[in-house]
C-alpha cells in the first residue's frame, strides 16, 4: 500500500518537480522511521555531514583544507558505523586477548540497536564526498536532493550503494516519464518477488536452517547439497530484493543500476566479485583499495588482503567474517599471480579451452559456496562444527524434501538460462494487454501465498 500511495503521488506531481521532491523525501523518511524512528535523526546527520563537507571541500582553496574536509567527512561516517556496528566486537576481542594473556578481564558489552541499512547509507555519503574531493562530481547545493539521495527509500535499508553521479542528476532534473518504464517495472517487482518467495525462502526452510541450526543431526551429502542451496538462497535475495528495488524505482521514474550479472557463472573468485553485489565490491575497490595504492603503491597482495577482510567485515562483526574475507583476498592474490605467470608456464592455450572454462567455473562455485560457511554461521566455532559434521558424518542418511530440491533444481536454471531468456520473458509481458498482466500478476501472488512459508525479512538487512 506505501509503494502505491507513493507512485500515486508522484504520478499527480510530474510537472511539480518541488513538490515531487519534497514528497519523495517525506515518504522516504516515513518509510526509514516506520522500521525504527529513533534513527531518523543518524540519517539526517550522516546526509548534512557529507553535504557540508563536500561544499567545503569544493570552495577550499588550498589542498590542506580539502583534505582536512574530507576527514571530517569520513570520521563522522566511519565513526557511526564503527560504534553501532563493530564497538562490541572490538570489547569482546579485547576481553578475550586479555584473559589470553592471564589478565582478568570483565569488560562490559554495549546495549544498542544496529541501525537498519547503515552499513549501505554511510557508504552512499562515503562515496559521494570522496568524488566531490577528486573532482569527479561537482557538490550538490540542493540539501533536499541530498537528503533525498541518502535516505532515498527503495535503496536506503539495503542499496545498492548508489554513487551520486548515477541518481542525483535525476532529483534535478529526472528522466522522462514513460508509461513502458512502468510496466517494465512492475515485471522487475515480479520477478523479484518469485526469487525471494519462490526460491530463497523455499531454499532457506527446507534446507539450509535445519541444515546449520543443527549439522550434527544431518548426513554429509545433505549438508554439501545444504551449503550448494545457501548460495542459491542468498543470491535469490539479494537479487530478488534489488529487482524489487530497481522496478519501485523505475515505476517512478528513476533507474537505478545493477547488481548482479550471474555471478555463478564466474570463471574466477576475482571475476566473482567483479559480478557479485557489484555496488558494494566496486566500493571497496575505487575508494578502499585504489586508496591504499592497488596496484601501484605498495604491495599489491597486501592491498588485496586488506581490502578483502574490510569486505569481510562489512559484512558482520566476527572473526567468522575476518577468516571469509582472508580466504577470498588470498585466492584473488594466487589467481593475480598465476595471470602474470600464464604465459611463462605455458597455460595460454589450455585457460581458453572450452574443458577449462567448465572446470573454472566449476571450482570457483564451490570454492564461494564452501567459504559462505563462515559467512552463514553465527561465529567462528559454529562454522568449525557444521565442517566437523560434514567431514564425519558420512554415513547418515538423510531424507531431502521434495520441494527444497524443486526449488533448488529451479534456482539453478533460472541462473544458468541465457539471458536474452529473462529479457524476452519482459519484454512479453510489457507488451502483453492489461488483463493478461492482471492475470499472471494474480498467478504470482497465488502461488507466492501458497509457497510461502511465513513472514521472512531479507538476508542482507542484517549487514
């Protein structure tokens, strides 16, 4: 009902572009509050932090200034998410070291709440400064179209991390409007809803919880098909949730970038990244590692380490997060050296065969859906256990649910399809007559009504 008051409103306003906007910021901010109001206020601090900090930056004459700007800028961000999300973790590791070393060490925890989506909007401001202080974007003067850019409400609880020269262009003066964008849309809204309902859901109920709530009860072939439908699952999500996002988006009028391009299909772990959550991994590459150097200052197997385990700890404040994003940054370090090597070794020939494509791909999968152990688990012991049961019980059986592996089986093809597929699935749809949309609109629903297990929120609002 928010989405269709809200493109409602903005339809009757498309020739009052203030009032579009003020309406935009309004709905968005009810729509960030209704998940927890107290926090509305972080989110116009972190929005009038950057916005200041980045018009100084601009009028700044001399470099010290610029820089001294832009530190504030990424003191008062990092610091947020520093303190809401990672202050716990460093106390307890604190205490733990400390007891390591025959210390008593009785160090107390923080009751707080973790700020729905501040991992991405922190990011949003980030970014946005760092262009304006390498003169990649001119500093926006419209506070309104700021906020708005910051608190923007399909993206702000889980991105993508939208750069600022990709959507504030379109605050002030936004695409026109075409009724074929909203029927394209609305078939991204769609599809988003059968990735989440029909596939992450399914996945994560009949497989992947019993699976790693409680490992020691299930065979090892059960918790290797388990670990092969986490990724299914936290791929149907995600990009469930970013086609949801991008179609609300489009059906106002606004585009929005992509986030994914098959990442399964991968031929290495830096490929991977270079098609997984590309808003947040191109964010650590052009602002963190670029930053420290790449691969031009510095050692470039440092940088990529570095940058890696930030990325791992992004995404959650444990160790668990600190060893994905070690193993990830080392693979992506022994792929870089084996590319600068490929021609001494005599391998040229044999990377472009269609046999080592296959078995790339092959490897890189299992070497992501492997490592998402540490990713799915609580902790870093749990993740110990669940490979302690796959290693040892190789001799339970267990049955599988029928439609866990339905879903799995579907999640599968509908990556692997080609994509001029989907394309030509949308473009159907967009053409059909209005009572056939209504009509495969309702047998979505339905289904989506009768596959659903319950109420169950998006794998990334976590992060």
């Amino acid at each position: 009902m928010f989405a269709l008051a809200v493109f409602t409103a903005n339809a009757l306003l498309l020739r009052r572009l203030a009032w579009r906007k003020n309406m935009l910021l309004a709905a968005s901010y009810y729509f960030y509050m209704c998940w927890d109001w107290r926090f509305a206020g972080l989110l116009l601090a972190v929005a009038a932090v950057n916005y200041l900090a980045a018009r100084k930056i601009e009028e700044a004459a001399d470099g010290a200034g610029r820089k001294g700007w832009l530190v504030l800028a990424l003191t008062a961000c990092l610091g947020v998410l520093g303190f809401f999300k990672y202050a716990n973790f460093f106390i307890d590791s604190t205490g733990r070291l400390l007891a390591g070393l025959g210390f008593h060490a009785d160090l107390p925890t923080l009751s707080m709440l973790l700020p729905i989506g501040v991992s991405f909007f922190t990011f949003q401001g980030i970014a946005y400064t760092i262009d304006v202080y390498r003169r990649q974007q001119r500093a926006v003067t419209d506070f309104r179209d700021f906020a708005l850019f910051i608190a923007f409400f399909p993206t702000v609880l889980c991105g993508p991390i939208t750069r600022g020269r990709q959507l504030l262009h379109q605050f002030a003066a936004p695409l026109p409007y075409r009724a074929e964008a909203a029927q394209e849309g609305f078939f991204l809204i769609l599809r988003g809803l059968v990735k989440k309902v029909f596939f992450a859901d399914v996945l994560a109920l009949h497989i992947v919880n019993p699976a790693f709530d409680q490992p020691g009860d299930y065979g090892s072939f059960f918790l290797i098909v388990a670990v092969i439908a986490y990724s299914f699952q936290i791929y149907m999500d995600l990009s469930g949730y970013t086609d949801m996002v991008r179609g609300i988006s489009r059906t106002l009028g606004f585009e929005l970038p992509e986030n994914f391009d098959r990442p399964y299909q991968a031929r290495s772990v830096s490929n991977f990244w270079q098609r997984w959550h590309t808003s947040m991994s191109s964010f650590f590459r052009d602002y963190l590692y670029f930053g420290i150097g790449g691969s031009k200052k510095g050692n470039v197997y440092i940088n990529l380490l570095v940058t890696f385990v930030a990325i791992g700890m992004w995404h959650g404040a444990g160790w668990n997060f600190v060893v994905y994003g070690l193993l990830h940054g080392s693979i992506v370090g022994l792929e870089r050296c084996f590319r600068n090597h490929e021609s001494e070794l005599g391998l040229g020939a044999i990377v472009r065969t269609r046999l080592y494509a296959v078995f790339a791909i092959a490897a890189t999968f299992m070497f992501v859906a492997f490592s998402r152990i540490l990713f799915r688990s609580d902790e870093l012991d749990a993740a110990g256990a669940f490979a302690q049961a796959l290693w040892r019980n190789g001799s339970m059986q267990t049955p599988f649910p029928t439609i866990g592996l339905a879903a799995l089986v579907g999640a599968v093809l509908l990556h692997y399809v080609p994509k001029s597929w989907v394309a030509q699935a949308g473009s159907a749809f967009t053409k059909s007559p209005a009572p056939v949309q209504a009509c495969a609109t309702l047998v979505v629903m339905l289904g989506a009504l009768a596959a659903s297990p319950g109420a169950s929120s998006f794998v990334y609002f976590r992060f």
